[in-house]
C-alpha cells in the first residue's frame, strides 16, 4: 500500500474515480492474462457440442458459443493475445517514432528534411488497410500486422519528438550542458529526453488503445489470431453468425474489448493532466503568501500605524482605497478544504489629481494585484473581499460589468512591462492608438487616425504622420513603449496605472520614457499609480512612495523624505541594498526572521 | 603581470548572409586577467552577448581569436570532445530557464563534476553538499525541479554548477537583470565571495551601471557591436570619455533625486523628450546621430580605440575631457 501511494505520488496523477476505476480494471485484466491457464475452468479451445449455446448458469459464468465453448475462460484467454499485440505496436511506435523523431530534431539540416518528408508520405497512408495489404501479401500473422501498424503509427512520435527536440534544443540548459562539455550524445539522453518523455508516454496510451481495437478488426475479419484460438474480435465475429439465436454471445468479448480501451484511454487522459502540471506541485504563490500573510497578521500590531495612513490628505482626492483586501481561493489541494489567502491587507491608499504615487515592493508583495483590482482585471481564483475603491464619484467596486467596461480604457488607463506583448503585432499602431477613442468617444475611422498621428506626436514619436502605419516589430522597445502611453492617454484618463512600465527597457531609453511620463503627467494634471521593484526609479518621478510587503503598505511618504529618512527596518533594507554590494545580511525573503527582528525594536 | 586568463583579439561575429548580413560584434579585442572581473557595459543590441556567446563557443566568429589560458577556443558543434569546458563556464540571465525543467537540481548539478572530474558516486554526493553550502543553498531542495524554485534560488544553482568544475572563467550574461534588488545583492555578493575563495575571473555582461559597476576590476563600454571606451572601473565612471558613456551613466537611476524637478503644467511650454531615429550605416561613427558634440568627422571615419591615459582606452575623435585632468 505504501509502495502505491507513492507511485500515485511520484506520477502526480490526481486519482480519480474514473482513474481510480480504470487502473483497476486494467490491473485485473492484466493479472487475468497472466494467470489464464491456472484460473479459467475450462480449456478456452475444448468443445462440447452437447452444452452449446447455453446461457449464465454456475456451470458456465457467462455461458457457452456455438461450439460449447466456455465464455469467460475464452475471453480470458483473448486478453493473452490482445495485450501482448498492442504492446508490440506501441513499442515500435515509440522506438522508431523517437529515434527518427529525436535525431531528426537535434541534428537538422538534410536529415531533418529527408526525414520530415518521409514522415509525411507515411502519414498519407491509411494504417488498417496497408496492415491487411501486408497480411495478405506475407500470410495472416498477427505479429506482422502489429508491426506494420507500429511502422505506421510512429510518425506521429517521430513529429512529436522532433517538436519537443526543436523547442528545447537552444534553450539556455542546453547551452549551459554543451559549454560544460557533455557530449552529444549525453546531451541528448540526459538533457533533451526527460522533457520528451511526459508528451510520449500520454500519447503512447492512446497508441495501445488504438491497437487493441486494430487487433480486434483485424481477428473481427479473419486476418489476425486463427481458429481455434481466442480473440475478443474472432470473437464477437462467431457472435455476429448466431446473434440471431444467441445475442448474448456478443456481450463478454464485447465489453472486454470497450472496458479495456476505455480504460487505457482514461488512464491517459489522467496522465495527461498530470503532466499538465509536472514540475509545477501546486501554484507557489500560494505557499508562501499564506506564511507571509499569517506573519503579517500576528505582527500586525506592531506597524508603525501612523505611517501606513500616509500623512498628505489631498483636498482633490482622485482614488480613493479603503482597506482592500484581495484573496486567492485555494485550490492548490483538492482534499483540503477551500481556504482564503490574503495577498492585498487592509491596503488603503489616498490619490490626488496630479499627484504621483510609487508604489514599491519586490516581486509577490501584491502590488500587481492592487493595480489589477483597481482596474477590476483581477485573474480568475483571486477577488476583493472586502474594502471599497472611489475614482471620482465612481464606487469601482459596486459597478456593473457594462459600466466597469466603460472606465476602463476611458478614465483610468493602464500601461503594462513588456510593450512587445502588450500590442497586438497584426495590426498597425494607428489603430491601437485610436482604439480606445472609437469605442469610448465613437470617433470615426479618419478622426481617430488624425488623433492617433497627434497622440504619436506628444509622446516624442518622430514623423509621427509615417510611423502611424507602422506595425509593432518595426518599431523599437522604446518606441512601442510609446505607443503604450499614447493608447492609454488618448481618452486623458483620469488616472494612469504603471506596471513596472520601464523594467524591459535600456537604461538610456528608461531615462526617456521617465522623462516623458513626467512631463505628460504634469501637463495633464492626472493622477499615476506607478508601480516598480526599483525604489531608485520610483523615487525619481513620484511625488509620494508607498512601500509594499506582504500585501500590506509599512511604510508611505514624500518621495524624499522616505529614501532620506526610511522609519520601517524593511524600508530601509531595502534602500540598503540598492546602495551598495557591502549590505548588512538582512534575511529579506524570511517574514518571520523579519517579524522578530521587528518586535525587538 | 601574469598571463591573461582570456584574450580576445580583434573578433567579429556575423549574423546571416547577403543583404541580410548583419555584424553583431565589430573587431573587440580585450584581456581579462586572472581572478579579476571584467564588466561588459552596453544596451540591447550592443552586441555583449554574441561576444560572450563566443567566448564560449556557442557562436562562430567570422574574424579574429578568442583564447582562454592562451588556449584558441574552438566553437562547439554537436559532436565535441569532452574536457573543453573545464576552462570557461557560463551563468545566464534566465535562473529557471537555464535549469532543465525536467531535470531535478542534484541531476543538474552532478553533470560537470561527472564529466569532468570522474568522481565516484558518493564523491560526488559529497561535493555536491560542499557546492550547495558555498553557494548558500538549503541542501533539502537539491530533490526539487527548477519550477518549483524561486528566481534567487536558482541562480545560486546556476552559479554552483558554473563553480563545479573550477574553471579559471565564467561567463555571466546578466546574471543578475530578473531579480529583485535585495536578492540581486545577495547574488553580487556571493559571486564576489566565490571570486575570493577560486580566484575565478568574469566576463560580467550587463546593462545596468550599478550592477556592473559593483563587481568590476575593468569595464568595457559596447556600442553598435564596438567597444568604444575600455578602463578601469572607477576611471570609466567617474570621468567617462566617450560621450556615450556619459549619457549612460547620467541616464542610471539613483536615489538622489536630480531629475525630479517638475515642470509646471503649461501647456505652452511643452519639452517632450524625442525618441531618436537610429539609422545604421557602414561609416562614420554609430554614435554620431545622438551625440551632441558630432562634427562632420564623425560621419566620415569611424574612430578607433585609442589609449588615453592610465589604460584608460576610448574610441571617438573627440573625446570628453575631465576637468581634473586638463592641466
């Protein structure tokens, strides 16, 4: 029993009943095949012509055919010839499929081509037919009609091992093990296989289910195992002939025959999720917040209260957060029941027009998710629990779908790190720009464009009238940054959410775009939640920083004052360690380490 | 002075061919010498990494000679003989994507020690224990894949499987650019430790002045595929020579807010910051678009790297003079 939990560990399948199910039935089975000759009552070949056609009864469990023959111990017998037949096809698949596959991938060039285009031409060809060309050709034999359908079927592992090959042959790894020395062949066994095998042995179970059927056709017509021995498709091919005046004949063979595929495929389908989520246990996120939450929450006592409320109230508030809090539902393990993990705490955060707040932390602090919950895009699994956000007279939280649809784009906008993934590469920039204007503004085709060319203008783009047409890849990072800020500009929002909108970008074209969102941000007089890891960027254009761990804020104030005159130990940490190599060792990653440290001050 | 651990001479690497030809690294010549970090400062585009790639072999150069321990580095092609690597190893700027996936970290680990130092198994458990400890690993995720793994946690792993083979240098290609600040201290400073103990060099690629500022014994300044300004490290950032240097090193942020003097909003008096238009050519100096102190030599000759003072090198025909200097 411990040797089968972990198995079911080591495979992270997730069991199921259906998976539950099928391994067992494939477990008896299997276990029946094997052990035919000692548990089956009667000789599956023996016939009694006195006792023919007979039904259930406790001499015979599932009756006798035509020949008095008995049911269960044939179909027992079947299964010792339907296994064996579909492991030698699927074996044949998987070793020439990867072989081919495989070196195909790795060494390219003429190889690659030849090879591919034979792939190809075998795949043209229909599998069942050229098996029964080749039984007719060389005589029936079940064994030749296996390996030809082997033959066949393992174009689909060459074409897959090749993919798999191709993808991960110039992955930084792979360089990595070349630069160490390992030779190719160790590359290729050691480095490139293991990421071939989860792919393989899913589609190696739906290869066995397709040659149990294959060997059940073939038998079915006559071209697989001869008369006398048993095959669940000689079979239901005898039951066909007396289905008149027995119909029940045709039941064992055939439910044999749909469990056992039945369950093959199931069992596939159960490790195809697993491998789904190989190598990703459970969401990591998850883990750790849930530690750093609960430190948080006992410590929470111990803020420096004040600090966290900020101390500018604006007369012209802009946003206004009240103590949100943002949660995961867990889902990360089944049997546990669904429990909450805060990932934004009790975040409250005052916004003035004009006015420019940082937002810092290091990567899972919540400061993505505050700016995701605020223009109401929060991932499925994650939503606010309690709080309230205002823009304007606008209560965010309480709007519908519709209306939610209608602020967003239009009074709050929002640019995102990666402008390259951010912009759709089919479609030239002039309409992106204009996006938001034809559906917030109803602008038509030629006024949108015009407002495009004069958005490109005043975010620095040169020749704005020529570059308008230009689809993405030609334009360079810094340039489609550009058009990032000018899409989110075109309604003038009324405030501007940054993602971490300068961290893709080179240090020289950084400067610029900080520049640039500077300079627009005064002009327009609009609110900007800037949000970044790097507290030197930060303090560089914002008026106000906020200083975000947990999900919690510990520490807000005027951009100077905070960098200047740090008062939470995290704060000041963190300004360490942007400032030189020779840091203090504070264990930043480690809350509870922090937590007490925290109570000893 | 001792020999150089790496010596590259006059080096071109070329993408392509034809019309579509495009030369990556432009006739680099540099030395690294033992144990000391040489910083390879420059933007996308520069060209850095193609000469890391080569240095390593994983690219072909089209012209000149690259050599480690005055050993010519070959390129690697598929078939290779072993032992190669013992000399240079690399550190990429991915953690998680440079750790096979599939592979557990103690599978990833084991490798170099397997191949180049034909330990037995329990020699090599042991070893393994010894590098998880330099590198300030938790021994209990040696079990553990890469995507279960934090971004710091795997670059440690990345750097003590570059450390295993002891070899005289590592590669680092931005080793440090996905990771937050006070994980990318702690990253600087265990590579500056293991400096220390193996007497190790770096060719540390980076386009982030503080980052490459505090590792480096040496920097060297990459534009458009040129090394335009060579030196020692507080020399090229405190008195940079070549103008681009000098825009690189204004444009790092930092925390002493310079440039956090607002404008008021008036519309009138609009000062947006163009994006300027790189247009490439085959003379002249790359530069000279964007430089405010081009003049029409500039765009005839493409200026060569010239000594200054104190091995201090700068390509550009009218370098930037420090006030200290121009006695």
């Amino acid at each position: 029993m411990k040797f089968f939990q972990d198995l079911v560990k080591w495979s992270r399948i997730r069991l199921t009943h259906g998976v539950l199910l099928a391994a067992i039935w494939l477990v008896v089975v299997c276990g029946a095949a094997l052990l035919a000759p000692l548990i089956t009552p009667y000789n599956p070949n023996s016939q009694n012509l006195l006792a023919t056609n007979l039904g259930p009864s406790w001499q015979h469990l599932l009756g006798t055919d035509n020949l008095g023959r008995d049911t269960l111990s044939r179909a027992i017998f079947a299964a010792r010839v339907a296994l064996p037949a579909a492991a030698i096809g699927t074996f044949v698949a998987v070793a020439l499929g990867l072989a081919v596959g495989v070196s195909a991938g790795y060494i390219g060039g003429l190889w690659d081509r030849i090879s591919m285009r034979a792939v190809d031409a075998v795949l043209a060809l229909p599998g069942l037919i050229v098996a029964i060309a080749v039984v007719g050709a060389v005589g029936p034999s079940l064994l030749h009609a296996m390996v030809t359908l082997g033959l066949l079927a393992s174009v689909a592992y060459a074409r897959l091992a090749r993919g798999v090959v191709m993808s991960v042959r110039h992955r930084d790894y792979i360089d990595a093990a070349r630069v160490t020395g390992e030779t190719a062949s160790h590359v290729l066994l050691r480095e490139v296989m293991p990421n071939v095998l989860g792919p393989l042995v899913v589609q190696a179970t739906l290869t066995f289910a397709h040659m149990l059927l294959a060997e059940a056709a073939l038998s079915f017509i006559g071209l697989g195992v001869q008369a006398p021995q048993a095959s669940w498709g000689s079979m239901l091919n005898s039951a066909r002939s007396q289905i008149d005046n027995d119909p029940f004949l045709a039941l064992p063979p055939g439910l044999a025959l749909f469990l056992t595929v039945l369950s093959v495929q199931t069992l596939g389908d159960g490790l195809r999720n697993a491998a789904g989520t190989a190598g990703r246990s459970k969401p990591r996120p998850l883990g750790n917040l849930n530690v750093l939450a609960s430190a948080v929450r006992s410590n929470g006592t111990e803020q420096p209260a004040e600090e966290a409320t900020g101390r500018i109230l604006p007369s012209e508030p802009a946003l206004v957060v009240d103590s949100l809090c943002v949660s995961v539902v867990g889902t990360a393990d089944r049997s546990a029941a669904p429990d909450e993990t805060l990932i934004v705490e009790d975040l409250s955060l005052v916004l003035a027009k004009g006015e420019a707040l940082g937002l810092v932390g290091e990567s899972g602090s919540g400061k993505s998710m505050t700016a995701l919950a605020l223009i109401g895009l929060l991932p499925p699994g994650i939503r606010v629990i309690a709080g309230s956000i205002h823009l304007g007279s606008h209560d965010l939280l309480r709007m519908s779908d519709t209306s939610m649809n209608a602020i967003r784009g239009d009074r709050i906008a929002m640019i995102f790190q990666n402008p390259a993934r951010s912009l759709d590469p089919v479609r030239n920039i002039g309409s992106q720009i204009a996006e938001p204007l034809r559906i917030h503004r109803q602008l038509s085709r030629s006024q949108a464009k015009r407002q495009a060319v004069e958005l490109l203008g005043r975010v620095g783009v040169q020749r704005p009238s020529k570059r308008v047409n230009d689809y993405p890849h030609q334009l360079s990072g810094g340039q489609m940054q550009r058009v990032m800020i000018a899409a989110a500009l075109a309604c003038s929002p009324d405030l501007l959410i940054a993602d971490e909108p300068t961290t893709a970008l080179d240090t020289t074209v950084q400067r610029r775009i900080l520049d640039l969102l500077r300079e627009l941000q005064s002009q327009e007089a609009m609110a900007m939640l800037f949000i970044s890891h790097d507290l030197a960027v930060v303090s560089d254009i914002c008026d106000r920083i906020a200083v975000m761990r947990a999900g919690r804020i510990v520490e807000q104030g005027p951009a100077g004052d905070l960098t200047d005159r740090p008062r939470h130990p995290y704060t000041r940490a963190l300004l360490a360690t942007e400032m030189s190599l020779d840091t203090p060792d504070v264990t930043l990653s480690d809350p509870l380490q922090t937590s007490t440290s925290l109570r000893q001050l | 002075m001792s020999r150089p651990v790496l010596e590259v001479e006059n080096l071109t690497v070329t993408y392509g061919h034809g019309a579509k030809r495009t030369t990556a690294v432009d006739s680099v010549s540099l030395e690294v010498a033992e144990g000391t970090t040489f910083g390879i400062l420059g933007e996308s585009g520069s060209g850095k990494t193609s000469l890391g790639r080569a240095v390593l072999g994983l690219v072909n150069p089209k012209e000149g000679s690259i050599k480690i321990d005055g050993v010519e580095v070959k390129p690697l092609r598929i078939r290779r003989a072993p032992g190669q690597g013992k000399s240079v190893q690399v550190v990429f700027q991915d953690p998680i994507g440079s750790l096979n996936p599939a592979r557990r970290v103690i599978d990833s680990l084991g490798e170099p020690l397997r191949i180049h130092q034909r330990y037995s198994r329990e020699a090599r458990v042991a070893a393994i224990e010894r590098l998880t400890e330099q590198v300030g690993l938790d021994p209990t995720l040696l079990g553990r894949k890469p995507m279960d793994l934090s971004g710091g946690q795997c670059q440690r792993i990345a750097i003590a499987r570059a450390v295993a083979s002891t070899p005289r240098l590592i590669v680092c290609d931005e080793p440090v650019t996905g990771l937050d600040p006070p994980t990318r201290a702690k990253v600087l400073r265990l590579l500056a430790e293991l400096q220390a103990t193996h007497s190790v060099a770096y060719l540390f690629i980076s386009h982030d002045v503080m980052v490459v500022r505090r590792l480096s014994d040496r920097i060297g300044v990459m534009y458009a595929g040129r090394l335009i300004e060579c030196g020692p490290a507080g020399e090229v950032i405190t008195h940079p020579m070549h103008p681009y240097t000098a825009e690189l090193l204004a444009a790092a942020p930092d925390l002493d807010h310079k440039h956090r003097t607002k404008s008021s909003p008036d519309p009138t008096k609009q000062k947006i910051p163009p994006e300027p238009d790189t247009v490439s050519r085959s003379h002249g100096c790359a530069y000279a678009s964007q430089c405010t102190n081009a003049q029409s030599t500039c765009w005839m000759s493409t200026p060569a790297l010239r000594t200054s003072s104190r091995a201090h090198q700068v390509a550009c025909h009218f370098p930037l003079v420090s006030n200290d200097k121009r006695v």
